[in-house]
C-alpha cells in the first residue's frame, strides 16, 4: 500500500474513533450520566497527536461539525502531519454513533447497526457490548465486528486545552480481519471525556494483531497514539 494512503487510512481511523468521543451535551456534569450528542453546525475540536510508535512524532487533527440532517451530523476531518495534509468525511447518528467511516486503517464503508463505540448516556459503571454483523470485501464472507465498553470513576486531566472534570471511558474492539496467519486486530482505547467542551480531551490507543503461523507468536504493535486537546471552539455562533 502507498504510505500516503497508509497514512490516510491512520488519520481517518484516529479522527472516526475521536468524534465518537466529541458527542455529548456540555450542560451535564461530572458525576452525573452524560446524555446522547447534541451538537451545533461549527463545533470544532482541535488535537494534537503524538505518535509513540514514530518515536513520538506529532500530527495535528481538527474535527468541525460541518451538516445536520435532523440527527445526523456531518463530520469534516482535517489531518496534519508531516506528510502532507487530508481531509475526509464521516457521518453519525444522533446517539454519536458511526453510520458510515473507518474503524480502523480501511476504507470508509456503512454499519448496520452504526458502531457504538460510546454508548450514551455515560453513567459511572456502566458497561456495554455490541456485536456488528458484517461481510468481508476482500472475502466476502460474514463476519462480525465486537466491541466492548466500560464507563469507570470521574477525576481531573490536563491537556494543552486546560484542566479538565472527564469521565473515564475503557474500551475494547475487535474488527473483522483475521487471517489464516493471524488473528483479529484489537483495539484497546481510553478516552477521558469532558463535558464542557462535549468531546474527549484526552484518548491514549493501542491495536496490535498476533501471528498464528508460527511455533512462537509474536504479537505486532500497529499503532499507540495519544490525543490531546488543544482547543474548542462551539458553533452555532
């Protein structure tokens, strides 16, 4: 693959899984359940994105919500890195979930169910799980999507934003693409959410896959990342 398209992929993968962090309602407070998104054509979110497996290279990433069409939101992606700069778009539904995008290093394709990666309302101790029946494009054969989420105790974060109230957000997804020689990819993410800006202001991400083809399975990192908010601006202004 042409690392530019890598590259593309990476970014649409980082900025899919942080809009679904950027969708909650700023009125609420820490310590209280966090309702489903209620955003505003202009909401902007800023991050910077260090790159731990580039020994810590930096890329800036800015979501804007650009379209509503009664609850679904138009999500335009603005990713800067070294490289150059691209730009994507993705839609989700009024829970914050996926309707169409990439999970992960893949082109954008439709989830049917949308991909729940967080599940409003966030209330401390919550857990969920969801299963995406899919077909493989490369195989076409069915497979499944699994992702597993856990909402753990509130505290304080800082980012170059400012000092943050977040919720604590676990989660866990396992995609569709396993191999003969190699397992699914897994997907660990923690997300520190913070209300007043109605979006993650801290997500550190881990994926790694391991080889089944051998009699010592290694298991190969592909990406560990953290994002941290630099800045929020809210539309509707």
């Amino acid at each position: 693959m042409h690392l530019s398209r890598l590259r593309l992929r990476m970014a649409q993968a980082w900025g899919g899984c942080v809009f679904l962090a950027l969708a909650g309602c700023a009125s609420a407070p820490v310590g209280e359940a966090v309702p489903a998104p209620q955003l505003v054509v202009g909401d902007h979110w800023q991050y910077k994105v260090t790159d731990n497996l580039r020994r810590g290279a930096v890329s800036q990433l800015d979501a804007e919500v650009m379209a509503l069409s009664g609850r679904v939101a138009r999500i335009r992606f603005d990713y800067v890195d070294a490289a150059g700069q691209r730009e994507w778009f993705d839609e989700y539904d009024g829970e914050g979930a996926l309707r169409t995008g990439s999970l992960y290093r893949e082109p954008p394709r439709s989830f049917n169910p949308p991909a729940q990666l967080l599940a409003f309302p966030l209330d401390q101790g919550k857990t969920w799980r969801q299963t995406i029946d899919t077909v493989r494009t490369d195989t076409e054969l069915n497979d499944q999507i699994l992702i597993y989420g856990r909402v753990d105790t509130p505290g304080t974060t800082i980012v170059p934003a400012g000092s943050f109230s977040a919720v604590y957000v676990y989660r866990i997804v396992q995609l569709d693409d396993e191999e003969f020689w190699r397992t699914r990819t897994l997907l660990r993410a923690a997300i520190w959410y913070a209300a007043e800006v109605k979006g993650a202001v801290r997500e550190s991400r881990d994926a790694q896959y391991t080889e089944k083809d051998s009699s010592d399975p290694a298991t190969i990192r592909t990406e560990a990342i953290t994002l941290e908010l630099q800045s929020f601006r809210p539309g509707g202004n």
